[in-house]
C-alpha cells in the first residue's frame, strides 16, 4: 500500500498558481524527499497532506484515507514537524512531550517523554523551561514531539534548516531509525546531500508540478555519464569542522541506534 | 461537546494554567492598576466626591474597578493566544486529532480563573480601605456570577482581538477603551452629574447597568431591573464575540 497518494493537486493563492497537478505515490515505509527551491511549495503540499490547507482540486489520499472527505482519520494517522518550530516556550521540554502524548490519548505519557528525551540527547535538557533551549534543541524536541503515539506517516518539513552540522547528522539518524521501525517519512528540503543521504524516493517539484521523480539512481541516470578524473580528494569543510567540533560524534551516534 | 473535546479542553486548560502559575506576576499586574486607581480615589479624590450619604466612598466605587480589574486581566489571553499562533503552538495542534476549539476554550477558562485570583485581590485590598458589605451569602453568590459573566464575555473579546491581531502590542491594545468605558459611566460618579449627551451615552451602556446591580446587590438591597439589562448586554456581547472568534479562527488556520 502507499502511504500517500496524490492525484493532479490544484492549489493557488488569488492568481498564484502554486500547484497545478501534482501527482505523487510514497511507498509505505519509505523515506521519501520532496526537493524544491523557495517558494516552490513544498510547504503548501505538505499543509494540504495534514488537512490544514484544502485543495482547490484533485484527490488527495493518507494511508488510505481522503483527506478532504476523511480529515479526522487522517489527522490520526499522520504527524507533522512544520518548517518553523512548533513549541510551548513557557513548558519544559518532558512537559511538552507529556502535554502531546496525553492529547493523544496514550497512557503513560511520562515515560513515552523519558523515552523520546533519550533518543534526542534532551534528558539533560528535559527538566529546563524551552525558552532557554538553543535553536538545534527546540528542534530536536520539535521533532520528537511529532513522534509522539508511533503515527504511520511522519511528516517533516525542512527537519535540518538552521541546524549545525552535528544535530544535523543526529537528526538523519533519527529519521533513519523511524524509516527502519517501519514509519513512513515524507521530508522536505533545499540540500541535496540531505535527499541524497536520506531518502529510498525523490521528487523534484518545480513551477507547480513534479518535473522529476525516482530513486537516486534513477535519477543519476538522467546525467551525461560520468568522466574519469584525476583529483586527490581533499576533505571537505564538513569533515573538517566535524572532526574539530566533534571528536565524540561517531560514539554518540553509534550510542543512538 | 464530545466527551474527548471535554477531556482535551482540560488538558490545554491545565497548560495555560501552568503557564500563569510561571508567571504569577501578571496576576499582580493585573490587580495593581485597579488598586492604584482605587487609593487614589477613595483617598484623594474621595473627599469632593463625596456624594452618596453615609455610606463611605469605596462602597460606592469598588463595582467600577471590579470591571477594570477584569478589563485590564483579559488584555492577556490575547496576548497569550496570539503568542500560540505566532510560537506555531497551534499550527500544530491543528495537524493533530483532537477538537479545534477546545485551545480556545483552554484560554478562556484559563482567563477566567486568573481573573478571579486579581478580583479577589481588588476586594481584599477595597476591605482594608474600609469597604463593608450587608450582602447575604446569595447576593456574594450573585455578584460572583455576574462578574463571571463579564470575564467570561470580555474574554472572547479578547479571543477576537488575539486572534485578528497583527502584533504582540495590537494583541492587547483593544482592552484600553474597556477599561476607560467606566469613566463614562455611573462607576465614579453619578450619571445625573454628566451634561446631557454624556449621561445620556453613559445610561445607556453596559457598564452602568452591571455597576448598579452589583453596588445594589454589596449593599444587600435587591438589584432590580439593571441585573437583567445587565445580562441581556453580557450575554448578547459574548453570542457576538464568540461567533465572530471561531469565523476568525477557522480563517486563520485555513480550514
Ligand atoms: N496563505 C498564503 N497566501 C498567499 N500566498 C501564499 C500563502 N501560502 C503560501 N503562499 C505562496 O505560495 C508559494 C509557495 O509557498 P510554500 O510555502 O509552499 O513554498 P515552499 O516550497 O515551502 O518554500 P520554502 O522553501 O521557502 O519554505 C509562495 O510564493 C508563497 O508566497
Ligand atoms: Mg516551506
């Protein structure tokens, strides 16, 4: 079964044509990239997947439900990480966890928030007001807060803009833990190396449609062949950087799955 | 309501309501504004005001800075609510399975048990300025009801201005005319003292009938016809604010 569906998705804004028929299939429990450069809308598909936004037309299908027809079942279905960091600031970051898990109905919620600290490096951070958290930890919660309940299908909308490079590789991880346990992740994003490190599937929306799709492969394939060339790889400034900043990196990350 | 929109509004209320235990001091705030106006009032304007008999003067001013008391207090759960929707708070609780209105309703109980901390210390303070009562025990009961009432539907305004607000200052700006209104109203003097235009305007709105039901109602006399003009206008200003809040809100999270 596919997690999504999609099916010549209109949607505009006055006379702004920002979706004009997208189609789109994501495999259940894959990790599927949707690449686009700013304003491509990205962010407008993703708020019409969580029934925030309604299409103006075409179908829309999560996890087997309409999201027009059937938003209830869907919003139960889904979980949603938005672009900008959805916190309560004034809450500590284990009361903003409990404060979903019991939204949700789950019992237990002190230790569903113990569990998702841990995997997100917070439990040090956990007992602290959110407001005094830096930009990475509000996301890394931020994050941890849709992963709340377990959903079919995770949504995150430009999970790693604004994170250094480290909380960057941590929360890949994090994704590609919740792929393995069989979640099905929708992720958006502008870099490249993200879709390419991350993703099974990747589609390219551009002027209101998806131009592009595939896997990276097949995607590979649409470039002329490659030409043997002589250069001695020097490290990259990531390596670089990562190697000062992080000599614990690689143990922390093995530390996490 | 259903009984999980029930159980969600009790969470998020118990949310906001963690929020003001963090910072009592608006609580404070919200009670030392009403206070000074009372001091200054009773203690250096009282003297030429002096114009109700024997009974002493706070008597006759403690229901108008009941009122502002609450004005002044709703001011924040706009703040608060527009803080919710710019922090993206409830962008995503839109995303989630549970009743839309009911962070609505988690603010507005929220503003209502905040409220009453600020009143009943605007009350405590009015006794030691020599504030005495002949109610009974159901007059204290009605008089409470009626200012729940009026919290009640100056919070929902208060629904409206967070959510159409552009910024954190237009957020609360809407409450500085709800706490002048009593100025122009029977709350510091008697109406029969304004010219003409004036008393008629200030006769005629809200703030004079729910003043003069709840002075008759601490002065252990029955309230007459005012308490029903009084709710009439209560009532009718709470319909109108809370449907025009939840037009606005379902606008602005674009369902
Ligand atoms: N509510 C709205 N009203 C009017 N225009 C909108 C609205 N929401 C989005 N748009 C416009 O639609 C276009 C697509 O926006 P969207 O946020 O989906 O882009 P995006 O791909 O997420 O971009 P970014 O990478 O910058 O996040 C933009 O031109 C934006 O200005
Ligand atoms: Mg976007």
């Amino acid at each position: 079964m596919n997690a999504v569906e999609v099916h010549s998705l209109h949607k505009s804004f006055n006379d702004l044509d920002v979706l004009r028929g997208v189609d789109l299939s994501i495999p259940s429990g894959s990790i599927y990239a949707l690449l686009g450069s700013n304003g491509a809308g990205k962010t407008t598909l993703v708020k019409i997947l969580s029934t925030v936004l309604k299409p103006d037309s075409g179908k829309a299908m999560v996890n087997g439900f309409n999201v027009s027809a059937e938003p209830a079942q869907v919003r139960a279905s889904l979980s949603v990480t938005g672009q900008f960091a959805a916190t309560d600031a004034v809450l500590t970051g284990r009361e903003n966890l409990e404060l979903i898990a019991r939204l949700r109905k789950l019992p237990h919620a002190g230790k569903i928030a113990d569990g998702l600290l841990e995997r997100f490096n917070l439990t040090d951070a956990a007992a602290r007001k959110v407001s005094t958290y830096s930009g990475g930890m509000r996301r890394r919660l931020d994050i941890a807060m849709s992963l709340v309940g377990d959903p079919l299908l995770v949504i995150l909308d430009e999970p790693t803009t604004g994170l250094d490079p480290q909380a960057r590789i941590q929360t890949w991880q994090s994704i590609k833990d919740l792929a393995a346990a069989g979640t099905t992740v929708l992720l958006t994003t502008q870099y490249l190396d993200e879709a390419e490190q991350l993703a099974d599937r990747i589609a390219i929306l551009h002027e209101g449609t998806i131009i592009q799709e595939g896997t990276l492969a097949e995607l590979r394939t649409l470039m002329p062949a490659p030409r043997v060339e002589q250069v001695v790889r020097q490290a990259t400034l990531e390596d670089i950087f990562l190697s000062l900043v992080s000599p614990s990196a690689n143990v922390e990350e093995g530390a996490q799955s | 309501m259903s009984i999980a929109a029930l159980q969600e509004t009790r969470i998020l209320t118990g949310r906001s309501l963690r929020h003001i235990l963090r910072s009592p001091d608006t609580i404070i705030t919200t009670a030392v504004t009403p206070i000074a106006m009372m001091l200054l009032f009773v203690f250096v304007f009282g003297g030429a005001l002096q114009s109700t008999g024997s009974e002493p003067y706070v008597n006759y001013l403690l229901p108008g800075i009941l009122l502002i008391t609450i004005a002044s207090g709703v001011a924040y759960t706009s703040y608060r609510l527009f803080l919710d929707l710019s922090d993206g708070l409830i962008p995503r609780l839109q995303t989630m399975p549970i009743s839309r209105s009911s962070i609505l309703w988690g603010h507005v109980l929220t503003s209502l048990a905040a409220n009453a901390a600020s009143l009943l210390i605007v009350v405590a303070v009015a006794f030691l300025c020599g504030f005495r009562s002949h109610a009974s025990f159901l007059a204290w009961l009605a008089v409470a009801g009626i200012l729940a009432v009026t919290t009640l539907s100056l919070t929902w305004i208060a629904v409206v201005a967070g959510l159409s607000a552009k910024s954190v200052d237009g957020a609360s700006a809407f409450s500085y005319p709800l706490i002048f209104l009593p100025f122009i109203s029977s709350a510091f003097v008697p109406t029969q003292s304004m010219p003409g235009p004036v008393a008629w305007f200030a006769q005629n709105q809200p703030v004079t009938a729910i003043v003069d039901s709840i002075r008759s109602l601490l002065d252990g006399q029955s309230a007459g016809g005012s308490i029903w003009i009084a709710l009439a206008w209560l009532v009718g200003l709470m319909g109108v604010a809370w449907v025009l809040s939840l037009v606005i809100y379902r606008k602005k999270i674009g369902a």
